[in-house]
C-alpha cells in the first residue's frame, strides 16, 4: 500500500510500485483528465505536476513519486496561475478536439509558476513537449500571453 | 474465416462507398428532402417541458423513440434536439460527435439562432445514437453543417413557432404581432412578456408545424450565426472532466489489449496463453478469430486484466506464433521504385478524356513534364482507439469515440450476432479523428471482446497499435505532362496517376483521383489514366481525402506550367480556372465547383499576400488553391530559404469561401489548425512499410510539428455568401503543401517534387 | 654503390623496420602481461578453481553450468541479430573494409553446428577454425576465448546444443579485396592469436586471477575496450584505454581518474557491471547495454567483484577524454553553457527530450534518464550520445524494462547532430561539432540490417 497526496488529498493505492502514476490516476483513482497519449514522454498529454514541476506520468513510476506532491489538471484550477491559465485558454478557444489540452495546460501553468512573463522563446521551451495534433499552437501561444498579463 | 485476399477487398469496398457516402455534400436546396421528414414530439419528456425531435421515416417515431428510451432509461431525452426547463435553461443535443471541428458549438449556435435563444442560458448536450430519429449522425467529409444545416434551422424555427403559438394563445393575440429575442416572448402592444420556459409546457402542446411551412431567417436576420463562440465543452476540457471515450469508468470494468499480427491478414496460430495469464493483474486471455474483415475484426489475442498498465505489460510478454501464410508483405521502397518505372508508359485507357492531347502537345509553344510522389502518412489522433462495452440482457451497450457511431450500429449487431437495435451507443467527446475513425474496427473488437467477459470492459489500444493498425493514406505517384500555347495559357494536361488497388479492379479507398480535382483542373485537351499496384495494407479518408496529396502535386505541377508560360502565377491560375472547356461527363452531383468562387479566393489570397511585392533574396512568396470538400480555398505562404535549406516561414495566408461562418472563432481555429497540421505533414510525416509492417510505431518516428517550429501566425480570411455553408475541418490542408512547395521555388529556383520535406533535406527553422 | 646493392639495403631497411613494427604489435597480444609476474600452467596452479563455474554452481549439470558460461563468454550478443532468434546469427559488423555477418551456432545440422564435434567446436573457439578447415575472421573474439579451457568451451557447446535449432543460413559477408581471402587470415594467427590457455598469475590473488579469466577468456572486454593497431588487433599498449566499435566507443576503464574509472568507487562499477548502471554514472546503452543484459547482469556477485578487482589492476591511461561534469545544469534554459551556442539543438531537446532529462540533466523521472555525470554526455566526439539518440535504448532488465525512443527514423542527421552538440555541450565537459554527414557516418557504422517490428 503507497500513500500519495494528489490535489492536495491523501490518497491510499494498493498497486505495485512499477506502475506508471498516469495508470494509477486513471484507472484506480478514477482522475481521468490526465490523458494516455504515446506511453514513451513524446507528446505531453500526461503531464502532472510532481513536486511542482511538471513530470510525465506516463514515466513515473509510483515507487518513484516518494513524498512529492501529485498536482493533476483536476487540481490546478485551485492554484493561481492555473486557475489563471484556465481562464485564458477558455477565453481563446484554444480547444479543437481538446485532448492534449490537460498536458498543455499543466506544461503552461508550470512555465508561468517558473517564470511569469514568459517570452516566445520561454513558451517554446517549455511548450514544445507537448504534441497538438489539431495544431492549436497559435492559440496555444496567444493564451499563455493573456495569462501572463491577468494580475494575480 | 473468409478468404482473406477477398476480405481485404470487401473491407476496402465498405470503406470506399463509406468515403464516398460522407463525402457527398447535399446540392439541392432544403425542400426537396424536407417532405420525407416530420417533426415529432417526444412523449415522456415529462415535466422538462418542450422537446422537439425529427422523425425521417413515417409515423413509427414514437413507437422507436420509447424503445431506445427502455433500453437506456438514463437519459430520457436522448432523440431530442430541444428541451426547453421552467427556468428558462435550453438544452440543445447535438446529434454528430466532436472530434475537434467544433460541431457541438456550431450545431448549438445554428439552432439557437431560429429558435432566437439566449445563447448565455443554452446548455449543450451530446445525443447519444439514433439514426431513426436523428438521421445521418456522422463527422467526416467536412459535411456535419451542410448535411444538418436546414434541419437544424428548422428544428429551432418549429420550436420558437411553437412556443409563439403557446403565447398567442395564453394573451389572445395575433402571433405575427409577437417578437422571440433572447428567450424572450414579447407582445410590444400590450407590453406583455414571457420567457420561453414559462411557455414551453403550453407550447409542448401545440400543433407541430409542418416543415416545408417555416420561415427560416435570412443571412442578415442571423443573430448568433457568425460571432465568436467559445467551445462549449472548453469548461470541462480545460478542468480535466470526464469526456473522451478512454475517460469512461464503470463499476466492475476490466480492461482489455487487443494483438493483432503485425503485417495485416496474418492469423494467430497460438500463443504463450499460459505466461500471459500467469501476468500480475491478467484476468484471461484469449485468441478471437475475427471476421476477417479489416474494418470489424481480424484476428487477434485479447488480453484481459485490472488495470490498462496491467494489460500492457503482459502484452509486452505476448508472443504470438502468426500464420502469414494470407499476410501482407508490401514494401513502400519496392512501390516507389516500381511506380517511377511505370510512370512513362502512359495507359492506352484514359478516366477523363477532353480534346486531344497529343496534337496540343505537338503544337504547343511550351511542354513540360514532371514526376511528383508522396508517401503513406497515418491519422494518429491523441486519443488512441478505445472503446468501452458491457454485454447485458441481450444489448451491447457502448461508448464509442467514433466519427460515425451510426454506421458502426450495424457492424458491431453483426459481429455480436445480433440486431442492430440492440446495440446501444454512447456518444463521447473524441480525441481527433482526421478520418482514422470514420472506421470502427476498435469498437467492433470490443465488442467481441465484450462478449467473453462477465463485466463491462475497456479496450485500450496502444499508441504503437493505433501507428500498426490504421487505415493509412495511400501514397502516390503522378506523372504529369503539359503544354502551353503560343498565348501563355494552359493548352492541355495529361496526368499518369500510379495509385493502388485492394480488388484489382477499382482504386483502394482513398486511393482514386478525386473529383474534386476532376472538376477543378480544366484544360482544352485532357487526359488522365491511372495505374494500380496491389495493395494488402488498408488504407482510408485521412483529413481532405485524395486532395491532402494530390492537390500538392497537381498545383505544384500548375505553378511549374505558369513559369513555363512566362505569366503571372496569379493570372495564369484565374485564367486556368475560369477555362470554358467540355466538362467531363457524368458530373459527379456533389462536386459545385464554382469558377467564380475560386477566383476570388485566388485573387484576394494574392492581396492579402502581398503578391508582387519585391522580396529579399532567398525569400519567395508563392500561392495555390483548391477545391475541396465544397470549399473553395486560396493558400499563401512567404518564407526565406538558408543555405542549408533550413525553412523561415514568414506569413502564411488562407483565404476561403465556405458559405456563411457559423462560429467565426471555431472557423478561424480550423483554418489555423488544418494548414498548421499540413505543414506538419508536409515537412515530415511519412509511413514507410516493408515485408507488410508498418515501421515506424510511434511519435519519436512520427516528428508531428512541435510549438517552436509551428507558425507564430496564420491569417485567414473568410469570402460569406448565401450559399449554403459548407464545412470546415478540411478545405485549409489540400492548398497549403503546393503553396509551400511553390514558395521554396520562388526564394531557390529548387522545385520539390517528393513529399515529405525532410527527405529532400528541407527543415523548418527555429 | 650499384643500383643493386642500394635495393638489396632499402629492402632490408624496411625488413627491419617491418619487422620491429609487427614485433611491437606482437608485443601488444598478450592482455595479461602488464601484471608481471610469473605465470603458470592452469594445472600447476595452487588455490581455489578459478576457471569453470563458479561455487554455487559447482554441483550442477553441464549444460547449466554451460549456461552460466555462454552468457559470461556473451555469445548471445553477437550471434543474434536485432529481432532474430537467439544465437541464429545474422548481427552485422559493419567494418571499415566491409560488412560481416555473425553465424547460427544453434544446433540445427544444416546453417548451424549441430554436426560439430568437440574438437572442431575447440577449433572454433581457440583458433578460430570453421569445421569445413575454413578460418573465422577475428570478429569472432577466438584471439580471447582462446584462453578458455576446454571443459569449460565444451561446457558452452553443451549448452548450446540443447537450444531448439533454428534454420537460419549464413548471410554473405561483403568483404572487399584483400579482405574477402580468408586464407590471409593465416598469417594474422601466427601473429595475433597466442593459441594458449588460460595461465594464472602465481603474484596474484585468487580473486584476480578469477576476474582475469572473466574479463580475458571469457567476457573479452578487450575487443571492444582496448584500441586496434594496424591490422585490427588489439594493441594491449593501451589497454582498456578505450575504442571506437561498431560506431559507439567503448570506453576507458582503466584507472585513469579524468578519462577512465579512476573516480569511480568500487559500489559504482559493481552496480554498473552488474545492472548496467550506476547512479551518477548513468546507464549502458548500445553494445555495452547488450553485454550488460546478456552477459554482465548473469554473473554471481562473487564473479563480479572479481571483475571489479581485476580492473582496479589495470595500468592508468589517459586519453583524450576530459572529466566528467558532475554538477547539474541551471533549472532555465536560458540559463548554462549551451544558452545561446545552439539553438536548433535547443529547441529539438525542448520537445523530444526535456521531458525527461529536464534543463537540468537531472531527470525528475527516474535515475536511469540523469545525463549529468555520465561519460558519454562528457565526450565531447558526443558519438555515443547520437546513437543513443538514432538507436535509443530497450533493455530488459530484471529491474525492467529500461526505454529510451529512437529518435533515428524521425530526425535528421542534421537534427540529430544539434540535439547532440547541444547536450554535450549544456550537460557535458565540451560540445561536440557534429554535422550532419557525421551523423550519417555514425548510421552506417552500427546499421542492422533486419528490422522487425514487435508485437501490435
């Protein structure tokens, strides 16, 4: 039995400890906005913030979670700069069909939570892990400037 | 099992006539077809007030509409397009599935508008399955808005006519003296009002308008059509709620991995059964025959177990003993070497004939001739296939992401040996489709995966399954020929297409010469003849159909034949299209070409653009167009070119007449979205296949266009009339690779002849 | 002087001078004499058995102990091919005079050596003699196994000869002039094959004496880790200093604290011998992720420590390697030596590799993907960092699978030299100047020439 703290509750998972944490939340703790996309860290739609920093979930075992706080795109509508980042992509209609979009957004909080003012070059640095096959980076793009400008 | 050389045919004919049936865009107007259909209203709404639904075929509506309420008593008001709450809130259901073209919000906009709803108190809905009363309820073809454009007017126009009646009746007043705004009934002379949820249990009881007799309003009366919208699941796509097909969670589900043999057709002999069910977390393990046909099931091993990680890891451990004895062995290199040695022997047959080719040719001031061939390039959409089934009581109860839940019905009764009625299925939002799931294979294997297990299971393909496993965009080859006269305008064209056949006797599906083309590249004197390869791997509709591909080479070879005649690019195209020659006969109904239309998109593309303008030196500017999917479409990209054939692009401008935008902010997405995933093919996307297995099975093989080499912007531009609007989600990809290819010409002089571009060593810059 | 006379001395000046050459080669055949000593005959040797098996498995049958033998003399590496059957043969060397291809030592009588008798199988091994009379190019490392007693290559024959045979013919080598004479291969014998056996050093332990037959007869460490001379054989001057093989370099694992393994601990080479990786050192990959997983990660610890003890005796050499950078890169891109030297490679690393190796190096997912500290990273040639990248990694281990994707089919060599430059330069001591044609070089170099895909 491993104990983790996602969305900032406790949760208690009877798997073992090589299983991805992606397949945990999903498929044990029902959490299913974090997405399965290539299983290999090549597109980015299972992105989680692990202790803060965004992880691929599809890589990270749940032995290797340790102590570290889970954040899910279930939970990050309670931080700021998500909630914020939320807001601009809604604001944008950056979703087509929306399934890269948990990884993009979990990447684009991580990026403002590092750095709030992000350049173009910051946003390809840290955005460019995340495949949209709809090809929404434009928008993608716009929606991180918005959220950088809204005051805390 | 079949024969398995004729199951690759028939499974190939059901997706060419599949192909062919999505495609069609309806070309009369409304009223031709309206009298087949009635409105209905649906008993045992209860106290949620109006509901209004279609009905396509007599008066039975009532007795199909309470069967499917029995079988799934969850959601009552499953064949409905309208319900109309006490408090004013509308729920619209959208009959057609979202697969990112943004239909759920269009299809809520276009009967809002009739129906003069408040679009701030319009709450959209997903209806599940039900082609008897929701008809066609597909996504493919760039046709979801031209097929349900008038039914979806009407449906919103009969219910406001409804409700207005309620009120007339309740204020002894003339109805044509009451006003709909925003959800809001309004008598001016008395001064009295009420809203439409107050109405709705009075206005359920009213007389149900015949169709034929409603007013549908007029462009410049349209109040919510053409704004900008906002997508109507974004709240829930942003907070990560359950949505997607693969989100679905049931009580007691399992999880499934389906195996199928690596080179298509091949069967299982055996496998290590016993180490797979002796895997941590397998519950069972078991071979399925199959129905032989690629677009249900072919053979295979499922696997059974907890969890999906559980599933895959003793899929890791499978190892099957195939029977290739019917399996494919195609080879992509051996295509490619075979096509260039054909390309030169034009057929003695001819498809399209006009005039006389060779005589031109003889007389012709200028000819040129030119080879072009692309590859193989697979869907992979983020959502990998998946599909949820429960086998209880008789009924296979789905939750399919598919682009075409109704015509998967009958495949998934007769794999599960039973009647089509009985198979019940939920619409889920879907993870891009570009085509992939205009097939239904995956929910065809769950469901005789489903069969076999006492519990709902999900069947959970692997990223590496979905690359081995697609119904793939054939490759091509064209060899083009074509002269000029002594004017400069475009005397004749002769095409050698080196296509492939899955029958030997027609094009495999996605695989023939589209109309579009046939109809849109005129010339005095013609000739087009193709050449087939035998095929084993299925191919299908990957975003735009034949045009995604052929629209390169064809108007790539245009701008090689505009050099030639010494012309502006621009008039030499305005000049080609506007050509009063023969047309080819038949005319394939739903091809409305309109040289008008094309023009303009061609001409204000080269506004926009900035045609003409002078250019530094390795910078070019260069445009093309298409017809496609009943759009008519202008592409212009400027771009530089290093020396190490590293790409700037600079601008890149789209320009299309699709009729009237519905949601300017969805349509801007599309025509953003589709050139920026046809320049990601274009760059880098192929499929190579050698001994029948797919080789690249992945992403890290699959370089999909990443954000810091995706284009910073991409202005598009939309041409509105009162044509009736046609669809979105393809028109902007077919143009852009010509456009592109064009360009790079105009800042090189190198002409690109073979897609993708990095095999020609191109890259795009940083 | 007559014209004659003037021949007859530049000919004899180049006897010399050819003569001293090929004795210096010959003075760098044997691996053992940089311990000194004396040595003796295995049999006049007093101590604990050091060739066969180990302890444990003293008392089990041949072919188990076989077994423990083939995967310690690593035969499964080199005589499978990439997808094929185990031990069917068909792995190319691709060398700079052509291409060779392993052979099936599966016991099928037609393509395999199921008709082999003990003594043509010794030939084999010691000599590097076919049954047919014909001669082995020393790719098969006889001039290493040639240590190896012969109850213990017989005991590997054993073993062998209880794998299902599988019907797998020899592909044909493609050799260019004079290489495709194999009768030529007489004279390379005479000079560079010693034809002995195994001889203990009476100056050293047991445990040395235990890990020089592992590393030597068995494990032949030196055909891939010491360099060649002229006529491609290793040249012990430098031994273990570290080569290029099958366009990876094999590295120096002589005590040499920059650029061999003086810096590591003993824990460190343990856990990378018998994981294939070590924290802070990072993980084999390549040619030394097979010999991990086919061979190295099969040894008893016992064997291995002896291993460890056996290299620690190893004379320094320096090459031109530098140390390791064990610090992380900074947290932002923008931030550490490759900022602003390669943008291109930057922005290929943001997207196929940041995920999770991170700007740091340090990966947040898992030890086995940290760049920081690890001596491919730090050379600056970066060769071994772009085949990890054409080729990546799939290791079964028994810790599981250790994955890495290929990045070869769906980049460019261009592409593919900027993300290694970038990465030798951000992570590592120096960054390398890789081109594209280099990248195509590399390709060629470590080609296979099946591919198979797995599963689905």
């Amino acid at each position: 039995m491993l104990t983790l703290t996602i969305n900032g509750l406790s949760h208690d998972v009877d798997v073992p400890e090589d299983m991805p944490l992606l397949w945990v939340l999903r498929d044990h703790l029902n959490l299913v906005g974090t997405k399965y996309g290539c299983g290999i860290a090549q597109c980015g739609v299972c992105t989680v913030h692990v202790g803060g920093k965004p992880v691929r979930s599809c890589q990270l075992t749940i032995g290797d979670v340790g102590t570290r706080a889970v954040v899910t795109i279930e939970g990050i509508g309670s931080t700021p700069n998500g909630a914020k980042v939320q807001q601009a992509w809604m604001e944008a209609a950056v979703p087509q069909c929306g399934y890269c979009q948990a990884g993009q957004i979990m990447s684009a909080t991580a990026l403002l939570d590092s750095n709030p003012q992000p350049d173009d070059s910051d946003i390809d640095a840290a955005m460019a892990g995340n495949i949209c096959r709809c090809g929404t980076y434009i928008r993608i793009r716009r929606a991180i400037k918005n959220a950088a400008a809204k005051s805390a | 099992m079949a024969d398995t050389q004729s199951s690759f045919a028939r499974s190939d004919a059901y997706l060419s006539a599949l192909i062919r049936e999505v495609r069609s865009v309806p070309t009369a107007s409304a009223t031709v077809t309206m009298g087949r259909r009635t409105f209905f209203k649906l008993a045992g709404a209860g106290a949620a007030g109006l509901v209004l639904g279609f009905h396509l075929g007599g008066a039975a509506f009532a007795a199909d509409g309470a069967n499917v309420d029995t079988v799934d008593s969850k959601d009552q008001a499953m064949n409905a397009f309208i319900r109309i709450a006490p408090d004013n809130t509308i729920t619209i259901y959208s009959k057609c599935p979202e697969i990112g073209q943004g239909i759920k919000t269009s299809f809520g906009v276009i009967i809002a508008d009739e129906l003069d709803a408040d679009w701030n108190h319009v709450v959209m809905e997903q209806a599940d399955i039900n082609p008897k009363v929701y008809g066609s309820q597909g996504a493919g073809g760039s046709t979801s808005i031209p097929h349900a454009w008038d039914q979806l007017r009407q449906a919103g126009a009969g219910a406001k006519v409804m409700l207005i009646a309620a009120a007339a009746g309740q204020w002894a007043v003339d109805s044509s003296q009451i006003t709909a705004r925003d959800s809001i009934l309004t008598h001016a002379a008395s001064g009295r009002s009420a809203t439409y949820g107050s109405l709705a249990a009075a206005a359920a009881k009213m007389p149900v308008p015949d169709p034929r007799d409603l007013k549908l309003k007029t462009r410049t009366e349209y109040r919510l059509i053409g704004k900008r919208y906002r997508g109507v699941d974004d709240p829930k796509v942003v907070s990560g709620q359950q949505l997607f097909g693969i989100d679905v969670q049931l009580p007691g589900m399992v999880y499934a991995t389906y195996t199928k043999c690596p080179a298509a057709g091949g069967k299982v002999k055996s496998f290590n059964v016993d180490e797979i069910k002796a895997q941590r977390g397998v519950l069972d393990a078991f071979a399925v025959d199959g129905t032989g046909m690629m677009v249900e099931v072919m053979p295979g091993v499922a696997i059974i177990a907890r969890d999906t990680w559980s599933a895959f890891q003793a899929k890791n451990k499978l190892q099957v003993d195939w029977d290739l004895s019917k399996a494919s062995t195609d080879s992509t290199s051996q295509f490619s070497v075979q096509a260039s040695k054909l390309a030169t022997s034009f057929p003695q047959k001819a498809d399209d004939k006009v005039g006389d080719v060779d005589k031109s040719f003889a007389n012709a001031a200028k000819t040129v001739e030119a080879y072009y061939e692309y590859p193989f390039a697979a869907h992979v959409p983020l959502e990998p296939m998946n599909t949820t089934a429960y086998w209880h009581d008789g009924v296979m109860e789905m939750w399919v992401p598919t682009q075409q839940p109704d015509r998967g019905l009958p495949l998934i009764g007769k794999v599960a040996g039973i009647a089509p009625e009985k198979v019940v299925m939920h619409q889920t939002r879907v993870g891009g489709g570009f085509g992939r799931r205009l097939v239904n294979d995956y929910a065809c294997e769950a469901a005789a995966i489903a069969q076999k297990v006492n519990a709902p299971v999900k069947l959970q393909w692997t990223r590496e399954d979905d690359f081995a496993h697609d119904f793939y965009r054939p490759a091509g080859y064209h060899q083009f020929k074509g002269a000029i006269d002594k004017n400069g305008r475009l005397d004749a064209w002769r095409e050698h297409f080196i296509t492939f056949t899955a029958d030997g006797k027609k094009e495999a599906s996605g695989a023939n010469l589209t109309d579009n083309l046939r109809y849109s590249i005129k010339a005095p004197n013609l000739r087009r003849a193709k050449t087939m390869l035998p095929l084993r791997i299925p191919t299908g509709a990957w975003r735009a159909p034949g045009d995604n591909a052929q629209v390169f080479a064809a108007q790539s070879f245009m701008h090689e034949l505009s050099l030639a005649s010494g012309r502006d690019h621009v008039e030499f195209l305005i000049d080609a299209v506007n050509r009063d020659v023969p047309e080819l006969a038949p005319k394939d109904k739903s091809v409305n070409f309109s040289p008008k239309r094309a023009t303009d998109v061609i001409r204000m593309c080269a506004e926009k653009a900035g045609w003409g303008k002078t250019l530094p030196k390795r910078s070019g500017l260069g445009l093309a167009w298409c017809y496609s999917h009943a759009g008519h479409v202008a592409q212009a990209i400027e771009l530089s070119v290093d020396t190490n054939k590293q790409i700037k692009i600079g601008r890149i401008v789209v320009v299309l007449d699709v009729g009237p935008i519905i949601d300017m902010a969805g349509s801007e997405a599309q025509a953003q979205g589709a050139s920026t995933d046809a320049l990601s093919t274009a760059m880098g996307l192929k499929i190579n296949i050698e001994n029948g297995r797919i080789q690249e099975q992945n992403y890290n093989a699959y370089p999909i266009l990443r954000m810091p080499f995706a284009p910073m912007t991409i202005d598009a531009y939309f041409i509105q009339s009162d044509n009736p609007p046609t669809g979105m989600g393809e028109p902007a990809f077919p143009a852009l690779a010509p456009a592109l290819g064009n360009s790079i010409f105009a800042a090189t002089g190198e002409r690109v002849r073979r897609l993708p571009l990095r095999d020609l060593g191109y890259a795009l810059a940083v | 002087m007559t014209m004659k006379k003037a021949i007859g001395i530049v000919v004899a000046a180049i006897a010399v001078v050819a003569l001293g050459f090929s004795g210096c080669l010959f003075l760098g055949r044997d691996p053992m004499s940089f311990a000194g000593g004396s040595t003796v005959a295995l049999a006049a040797y007093q101590g604990v058995d050091i060739t066969g098996v180990p302890a444990q498995l003293a008392s089990a049958d041949l072919v188990k102990r076989g077994e423990y033998l083939t995967h310690a003399a690593d035969c499964q590496a080199c005589h499978t091919a990439p997808g094929g059957a185990p031990f069917a043969g068909g792995f190319a060397f691709n060398m700079p005079f052509g291409t060779i291809y392993s052979t099936n030592i599966t016991p099928d009588k037609q393509t395999g050596i199921g008709n082999y008798t003990d003594a043509q199988f010794l030939a084999a091994v010691h000599k590097g003699i076919r049954a047919d009379g014909e001669k082995l190019y020393p790719a098969m490392p006889y001039s290493s196994y040639t240590y190896m007693t012969d109850a213990d290559a017989l005991a590997i024959k054993a073993y062998l000869f209880t794998l299902a045979p599988v019907h797998a013919p020899a592909r044909q080598d493609q050799l260019s002039w004079p290489f495709s004479q194999r009768s030529l291969l007489a004279i390379w014998n005479v000079v560079f094959n010693p034809d002995e056996r195994f001889r203990p050093n009476t100056g050293q332990s047991p445990q040395w004496n235990r890990g020089a037959y592992l590393a030597e007869a068995m494990g032949h460490c030196g055909e891939c880790h010491t360099p060649r001379n002229l006529a491609y054989a290793p040249d012990n001057h430098g031994k273990f200093a570290g080569a290029p093989t099958a366009g990876w370099r094999a590295y120096n694992i002589t005590g040499d604290k920059d650029s061999g393994i003086g810096n590591w601990s003993d824990q460190d080479l343990f856990s990378y011998l018998s994981t294939g990786h070590a924290n802070g050192h990072g993980g084999a990959a390549g040619p030394m992720g097979e010999a991990a997983d086919d061979s190295l990660s099969y040894l008893v610890p016992d064997d291995t420590h002896a291993l460890v003890a056996y290299l620690r005796s190893i004379p320094s050499h320096a090459s031109d390697l530098p140390r390791t950078v064990k610090t992380a890169a900074p947290a932002s891109y923008k931030e550490g030596v490759a900022a602003e030297s390669n943008s291109r490679g930057e922005k290929i690393f943001a997207g196929a590799c940041a995920s999770c190796h991170d700007w740091t190096g340090v990966s947040p997912v898992t030890d086995y993907a940290t760049l920081t500290g690890v001596r491919a990273v730090n050379d600056p040639s970066a060769t071994n960092v772009a085949q990890t990248v054409i080729n990546g990694v799939n290791r079964k281990t028994v810790e599981g699978t250790i994955f890495m994707p290929a990045f070869g089919e769906g980049y460019s060599d261009d592409d593919i030299a900027a993300v290694a430059n970038y990465v030798t330069a951000r992570f590592g001591a120096k960054g390398a100047n890789l081109t594209g044609k280099d990248v195509a070089d590399l390709r060629k170099q470590a080609a296979q020439q099946s591919k198979e895909t797995p599963n689905g």
